[in-house]
C-alpha cells in the first residue's frame, strides 16, 4: 500500500513537470536543499559499504534505501507544492480518514470485534491496519489536527481523543498532553483570560492523568517495558560502526543476536544511526531542525508544527523516519516539508497566476 502511495507521487512528479509554475517552484527547492542530495549520497554510500563489510543488504533492502531516498524528492519537496495552496481543505479531509479509523477502534473497544476482525494478538484496541502504538499516535494526529477548528471538527476531536484512550498507548498520550500544554501560549497575547484558560487547562489535565493513572494506563509497573535494555544494547552497536552503520534491515538480527527478543531498539533515532551512521543522523536531524524553523517563522499552521513536534517526540518510542516508508513517516516527511515551503517567495508564487507577468513596451510604459 506504501509503495502504491509512493508510485502515485512519482506519477503525478512526472505529470506536473510542464508546469512552469509547479517546476520552478521545485527547481528552487532542489536548490535550496542541498542537504537533501548529501543525505541521499549518504544513504547510498553507507548501505554500499555496509554491504561489503557485513554482507547484510538484500536487493529489497536495496530498493527500500532507493524508496526512502525517493519519498524525500516526492513528499518532503514536491508533494506539498500541490497542496500547500489548499492546505486547509487537504487537512479536513485527512481529518475525516483518521476519524473514520478512530470510529472502527472505538467500535472494537466497544464489541471486541469489527465485521469478523477480532484484535486477539494485542491486549490492547487497535484499527485493523495498525498495532497498538501506532493508531493510537495516528489518532493523536486526528485530535490536534481538529482540535481548535470549530462546529463538528470538535466532535471529530472527542472521537479521536477516545480512539486514542481505547489503544491504551501510553507514549502517545504523553506526548500529545507535552504538546498541548506546550503549544497553549503559541502566537497568543498574555491576557488574564489567557492565564485563566491555562489555569483551568492545567486542573483538567492533572486529573485527566490521575484518572488514566487509576485505571493502569500508564502501566508504571511494566517499566520502560525493556526500552532500557534495547538502548543500552544499540549503544554499544553504534559504538563498534559510528561512521557508516550496518545498512538498512540490520536492526533486528543484529539486536536478537546480542540476546534480545525485539526487532529494533524501539527508538527511531537508534535505528536510524545504527542502519546508516552518524554522520547521516546528523544530516537528517539538521532537515528537520530547519524546516520546522523556516515553518515557525513563517507561520505555518499551528496544527501543522503541533504534528510535527508530536511525531518526533514519539519516534522516541516507535520507528518514525524522515523520509522513511510507512504511514506516520510519510506523514513526518510531508508535515516537515510542508513547513520548508512556508517561505514568503513560494507563498507568493503559488498564489501568483499561472501565466508569467508580461512585460511592458517602452511606448506603453510612457
């Protein structure tokens, strides 16, 4: 499905390209971003490499590197060129397809099945495509994308915030209440009735996590569920290859090899140095930082950055990669390259005509 989604990209890449106006606008994004093509370079080299020294590169490896380097060039700097000037009715239809996943997990969470599937293999309330983890950070998106949107983009938020209680999963809750309440004061006045809203924000919140804390959602007593144990181990396998890592789909033998059971270090960013180096994370790392600063500045929707900050808080804890195949990552690369478009000059000209402005004889000029 993630790749049919990725061909379409391209698809619609390949059909855009005579438009002057779409292909100029991305022309001056492959110049801006020359860390883009490093990265890419990058990613190439360290899985060659790898491959000679550790031989643990299959050709589909291969051709996932190839897709996520590819993601890149469609969803961080070509995708948000055709939506950007429509942003705001892009954003309630995707509102409308989380809900939708919200209302079938809640139906789950409610009867313990949805037309015949039953979520046996967790212990938890998930959507049919997605474990745990995963819908309830998918929903979490749902929620801050309606939150502040009046009429029945609320009710869209209630349904959300419920889908996201059934999936009992506890890093995205964490994450998305650190967001809020870090978000409160963003592009406000300090008013006392600001402060008041806070305040009573504050009391809802602190017993909203006693409540959740009552009924073991939080699961204190499971810890950091072995988290501990798998960073420790992906430290020391970064320690022996810091420079070019051991390629992409090492992960998992190489963390079972060392006597784990887990497939990854549950840390997007351990994986992703472990996989490529650090001299690639730093590159990778460095995109974000200035695309979320180009989005600040500019003004991006504040959905948009609150979404942003919420997927990187929670790759702490599940596999969400700039650039990476899967759908929290597609959405990670076209929020962030959404706020790489927020600049004065690409605003202007995707509101400009499509025709370039004529220019005036010397006679009509006088």
């Amino acid at each position: 499905m993630i790749m049919s989604v990725l061909l379409l990209g391209i698809i619609a890449l390949f059909f855009n390209s005579n438009n002057f106006k779409i292909s100029n606008i991305y022309g001056r994004n492959l110049k801006r971003n020359i860390e883009v093509h490093f990265l890419s370079i990058l990613l190439i080299f360290s899985t060659l490499i790898a491959s000679i020294k550790y031989g643990m590169i299959t050709f589909t490896g291969l051709i996932i590197v190839i897709s996520t380097i590819l993601s890149l060039y469609v969803f961080y700097l070509f995708i948000p060129i055709l939506i950007y000037s429509d942003l705001d009715n892009k954003t309630q239809k995707l509102i409308k397809f989380i809900t939708f996943f919200s209302l079938v997990s809640i139906v789950i969470g409610i009867q313990g099945s949805f037309l015949g599937y039953n979520p046996t293999h967790y212990k938890r309330i998930a959507s049919i495509f997605f474990d745990p983890n995963y819908f309830g950070t998918i929903a979490s998106i749902g929620f801050i994308l309606s939150i502040n949107r009046k009429g029945k983009y609320k009710i869209y938020a209630l349904l959300n915030m419920l889908a996201l209680y059934f999936s009992g999963s506890r890093a995205a809750m964490i994450a998305l209440i650190f967001v809020m309440i870090i978000f409160f004061f963003y592009n406000k006045k300090i008013r006392s009735k600001t402060i008041f809203k806070f305040l009573l924000l504050g009391i809802i919140t602190y017993f909203a996590i006693g409540f959740l804390a009552d009924i073991n959602f939080f699961r204190i007593y499971h810890g950091l569920s072995s988290r501990d144990y798998l960073w420790r181990l992906s430290f020391e396998l970064i320690l022996n290859e810091p420079i070019w890592g051991y390629g992409y789909g090492s992960v998992a033998d190489l963390i079972r090899s060392m006597g784990a059971q887990n497939a990854s270090s549950h840390n997007s960013y351990l994986d992703y140095i472990i996989m490529y180096g650090i001299p690639a994370f730093v590159i990778n790392v460095f995109i974000i930082l200035k695309a979320t600063f180009l989005g600040i500045k500019n003004k991006l929707p504040q959905e948009i950055t609150k979404s942003i900050l919420f997927l990187l808080i929670v790759a702490n804890s599940i596999s969400i990669n700039l650039g990476g195949l899967g759908v929290l990552s597609l959405l990670l690369t076209l929020f962030l390259g959404l706020s790489n478009m927020a600049s004065c000059g690409n605003m202007y000209e995707l509101n400009a005509k499509d025709d370039p402005p004529k220019t005036l004889e010397k006679s009509e000029e006088l």
